[in-house]
C-alpha cells in the first residue's frame, strides 16, 4: 500500500485540488477496485478541502455508517484487521464514502475510490478535539488514528492511502506525513511560499533522521499555479528578470541542497530526499497530449503545475473530464500532462524506495 501525504505551508496553494486531480491519474496507472480501493483522508478537519470537493460535507455527520476522521481519532475499540474475514473487510471499508465516480469511474465501480471525511458539524464534533493541545489524549488519538486507519487500510487492503493534510504546522499535518512514505509538498512560487516551504522540509528531513527507519521518505516539491506565459519582465530590486524561467532559478537556489546549512548529515538526508523532478519539463514519452497547440504551451519552460485558467472560478478533475469526453481547452491538456507527470513521479519513487 502506498502512502502519499498532499502538503502545503500555507493555504491558498491549491493542494486538494492538486491531490483530486493527481489521484484521478494513479487511479489510471494502478486500476483500484472495490476490494483493493485508493482511500482518500481528509486530515484538514477545520477547512476540509476533499470533503467539500466530494460534496461530502454533510455526510459524516448525518450518516451513522460513515465514520469521520474525527471518530475514528477518538474510537479506541480494539480491532485486529491483520485476521479479519473478507465480510469484515468489507464491513471496514463500507463505513467509507464511495467517491469513484468524481474521478472518472462508472457508478458500478464508485467503491473503488473511498473517502474517510471531515465531521464539520461543530456540535457533534465537539468533543472530537483532534488539534493536539492535550499531549496525552493526542498521543491516544495518534494510536488510534494508525490502528483505525492506516493499519486497517493496509490490512484489509487498500492499494493506496492519500492524506489532504491541513497547512502549515498543524498537529495533523505532521502527523499525516509521519504516516506518509511520499510527500508532495504543493507551493507557490511566491516569496513566502519558498521561505516557508524550505524551512518546513529541513525540519522533516530533521525529525526523520531521529528514527533511522523513515529516513527514505521522499519530498516531492511541487510548484503549483506556475504562470506559463513566458517572455514575462518585471523589475525586482532594481534589476529586470524574465519570467518563468527566473523563477524557477530562484526555486532551485532557495530550496537546493547546496543552500542548506546544518551538518553534513542534514545536508546529504536533505540532497537524496527531496525531489526536484517537478522543475523539469514534462518528459516526451509522458506526455498524454501532444498535438501542436498543446506541445507549444507544454515545452522546456514549463515547471511544477501550471495555472489552469477554469480554475479561477471553479475546482474541477479534469482526467475525468477528459474520460467523459467533455471538452478541454489546451491549457487543460498541458495541466493534464504535469499531473501525469507528478503521478509518474510519485511512483517512481515510492517503488525505488522499496
């Protein structure tokens, strides 16, 4: 079972929708069923970007059978899934949300993909309080959150295990990439995106190196809502530069593992685990679309996810789009393209790093 967290330091960076549509390509490379399904945890429980986008909103708390993440935290009965019976696999997994069909797939295989969401009703999940303020009930909520989740999912066999972790330095975000063995660290290209992203990632790369285990977790950073228009001057501290190629030097400079101070330890834990495949154009033999109009958007220049117009006014999949052979403009096709790319990335890593 893979085990992928979507993270980002600050909101606004565009993570769930990152996740919704880098998901819907891993659903097209690595075929999920009903039995062997991708699950889908939404971990942000205060802003909860995966349960609004699967309209899910009020599911977790209207429908006893659907065990939000928040009762899940706090459920501490003791079950050994590692011996459950294929009834009881079942029983585990229907206690999840069906979202397969907003990702492309037919009614009939919507258990393929499963949602654990966010209870967002404040009066019921008020005594659900998930943020880590109480060390010991957090380390309670910790113990069931790996038996009730990650380890049941491994155990009855899900293929894949997604974390839309919350911003920033929230008591879940650390906890869902301590759970994660692939980070895809969404970031603007923005000044306090990259400060902030690169000191987040020294930290994880420190707190992994206390246990010798998670040393190979890997970091993919992910610089999303890149503007594409290339050509692009402006003047910055009195100098001009033209973008997006500036941008994405400075990225490298930043957030390079020639620029990280710390031992030499740090230093080479940070070079072999943070991944920079994303600053790289999308590679010819990935490419989903490449018809004339879209090879002239999605060439050399292009880095991270690029600004995808509709987005602007409304989330959408867009591989599901393309499945149900709506229309798609060639920004689209580009967008489609990169998250193949990231999808492919994911995998390759989390493969050599087994």
């Amino acid at each position: 079972m893979i085990k992928v967290s979507f993270y980002s330091y600050k909101g606004g960076a565009g993570r769930s929708t990152t996740s919704w549509n880098t998901i819907q390509r891993l659903v097209t490379l690595m075929k999920p069923t009903e039995k062997e399904p991708f699950v889908i945890v939404d971990t942000d429980t205060e802003s909860a970007g995966s349960t609004f986008l699967y309209k899910a909103k009020d599911v977790f708390f209207k429908d006893e059978e659907r065990q939000s993440v928040q009762r899940r935290m706090t459920d501490s009965e003791e079950t050994n899934y590692s011996e459950a019976s294929d009834s009881e696999k079942e029983e585990f997994f229907n206690g999840m949300y069906p979202v397969g069909t907003f990702f492309g797939l037919p009614l009939e295989e919507e258990k393929a993909v499963l949602l654990i969401g966010a209870n967002l009703d404040k009066e019921s999940a008020r005594e659900a309080d998930v943020f880590g303020d109480n060390p010991s009930k957090a380390s309670e909520q910790m113990k069931n959150f790996r038996r009730n989740i990650t380890g049941a999912c491994k155990d009855c066999g899900a293929k894949a295990l997604f974390f839309d972790t919350p911003s920033g330095t929230q008591f879940l975000a650390d906890k869902s990439i301590e759970q994660s063995e692939i980070i895809v660290c969404c970031m603007r290209p923005t000044s306090q995106f990259r400060e902030g992203t690169r000191g987040r990632l020294i930290n994880f790369i420190k707190a992994d190196l206390k246990n010798k285990a998670l040393v190979k977790r890997k970091y993919i950073l992910t610089p999303t809502v890149v503007c594409v228009d290339a050509g692009q001057k402006f003047f910055l501290d009195g100098e001009e530069h033209v973008y997006p190629s500036y941008a994405k030097e400075v990225i490298i400079r930043e957030l390079g593992a020639e620029s990280i101070e710390g031992n030499d330890e740090i230093k080479q834990a940070y070079k072999e685990n943070v991944i920079f495949d994303m600053l790289e154009p999308t590679p010819a033999e990935g490419k989903i679309f490449s018809d004339p109009g879209v090879l002239a958007m999605d060439n050399d220049s292009v880095f991270g996810i690029p600004e995808i117009k509709r987005f602007k006014w409304f989330e959408a999949c867009l591989g599901k789009i393309l499945v149900e052979g709506g229309k798609l403009t060639s920004n689209d096709e580009m967008a489609i393209n990169r998250y193949e790319y990231l999808a492919q990335t994911i995998l390759r890593y989390q493969y050599r790093k087994n």
